[in-house]
C-alpha cells in the first residue's frame, strides 16, 4: 500500500512506516529518501525506526544493496516484525552493510533503545513529522 518517511526526532530519528504490500522498487525509493534527509541533517549519527507493524512484506535480500545508505547512519530499529526468519534476512542484509541492527516489539522500546545507544536522544522531543508517501 505505501511507505511513510519523515522524522520522528527532527534531525537525530528518521521513521519509516511500512503499510500493507508494495514492491521492493518502492521501498527502495522509500529508503534512499530517507538516506537523502538523514544526510542533510547536521547530527554525527541519524537513526532509523522501521516500523513494520503494518506490513508482512519481506524485502529480497539482494535489494538490500541497492539502498544508499547515509554517511552519518546511526542504529536502525525495526518495530513490529515477529517472522523470524525475515528478522534473519535483515540481520544478515545489515551486516553486509556494516551497520547496527536491534528489533523493538513497540516504538517505545525501539526509544528505550535509542536512548541507551545515544545520550543525545530524549522520548521527550519526539514529534513525528512525515515528509513523503510512497505508493506503488
């Protein structure tokens, strides 16, 4: 159905919430929008929340690679997924990318998470703020 992208923390958190089916085509444009407002951010470290409450999809391992990621890309939490073994393809896709990976089962434990992995991040100031929707 569609991808929001936008800031949950303006300049520290970017948020995706992935929503019913779309193609990996869409997700991709879907990150690397989100690649492009992370990099514009003056932060040493953007994170991502990837909420994937709303969504069985399962992105093609190869796809991963096809995903610019930001120079100052922090932790990425995914929310929300219970498969284990898409938990398996997003932990082995995000090693190969050398980056930091956790699974949340709620926003709020993905925040408990931020908060632990960077002193800079209050839940206090979230205030989610969506930039774009991307639909097939």
């Amino acid at each position: 159905m569609a991808i929001q992208v936008g800031w949950y923390i303006p300049n520290k958190v970017t948020y995706m919430k992935l929503v019913g089916d779309f193609t990996d085509a869409t997700f991709i444009k879907a990150a690397n929008y989100r690649t492009q407002i992370a990099s514009e951010s003056p932060a040493e470290k953007v994170h991502l929340i990837l909420d994937t409450s709303d969504s069985a999809h399962k992105i093609d391992i190869k796809n991963y690679r096809k995903i610019e990621l930001p120079p100052n890309n922090g932790w990425t939490i995914a929310v929300g997924g219970t498969d284990k073994v898409a938990q398996f393809v997003g932990t082995v896709a995000m090693q190969l990318m050398k980056q930091e990976l956790r699974f949340a089962k709620t926003i709020d434990e993905a925040m408990q998470l931020l908060t632990r992995f960077d002193g800079s991040i209050s839940p206090d100031s979230a205030n989610i703020i969506i930039n774009r929707q991307f639909k097939d």
